[in-house]
C-alpha cells in the first residue's frame, strides 16, 4: 500500500484537486493542456503534478515528443476503503436494523 500520508498532502491544496479535476474530465493531457486557463506559471503546474506522481495520483507517460498525465484513482479509492466506508458502517448497520424493524411492524 502507497503512503497515505504523501496522499493527504497532496490532496490538501485547492491547485493539486483542480488537477486532478481536469485529468478526471479528460484524462491523459500534456502539460500545455491543463496549464490552459489556470491562473498558474507552467513551473507551479509542473511542481504540483510532481507532488502528485510522488503519492501516486498522477502517472504520466510519454507519447512521441508529449509527455500525457494520467489520473490514478488507485490511492483515492484506498482512501475510501480505509477511512469512509469504516465509518460507515454503523449507519448502515443501523439503517437496515431499522427497517427490520418496520417491516416486523407492518406485518
């Protein structure tokens, strides 16, 4: 399993979720392509998406001379899979006890 804790920072900056945002509309775009209409230097892009390959959440490839980003859900999925779905659990457990007992009621 990937560190989570590079997964949390990473995802703690506005700039880093709006990445992953576009590569989420549109996956495997070059570095132009999601510079396009950001209020960001191409070196801040290029420096977060770095943070971003470093926890796992953005693999990039080269195409000929481009370079594609890629989103990796992978460690966002784990995220879900350790820390929401554990918590969860209560209230579906408490949820379907409920409707047990309605049903029993209605019968």
């Amino acid at each position: 399993m990937f560190a989570m804790d590079e997964v949390f920072k990473a995802l703690a900056d506005a700039s880093r979720r709006s990445l992953l945002d576009r590569l989420h509309l549109k996956n495997g775009q070059t570095l132009n392509e999601l510079c396009e209409g950001l209020a960001m230097t191409r070196q801040a892009v290029t420096k977060h998406l770095v943070i971003l390959e470093a926890a796992n959440l953005v693999t990039a490839f080269k195409h000929g001379r481009e370079k594609l980003h890629y989103l990796n859900p992978v460690p966002i999925h784990q995220i879900g899979e350790r820390w929401i779905r554990k918590f969860e659990r209560g209230k579906l457990t408490a949820l379907s006890e409920l409707k047990r007992q309605l049903e029993k009621r209605d019968e």
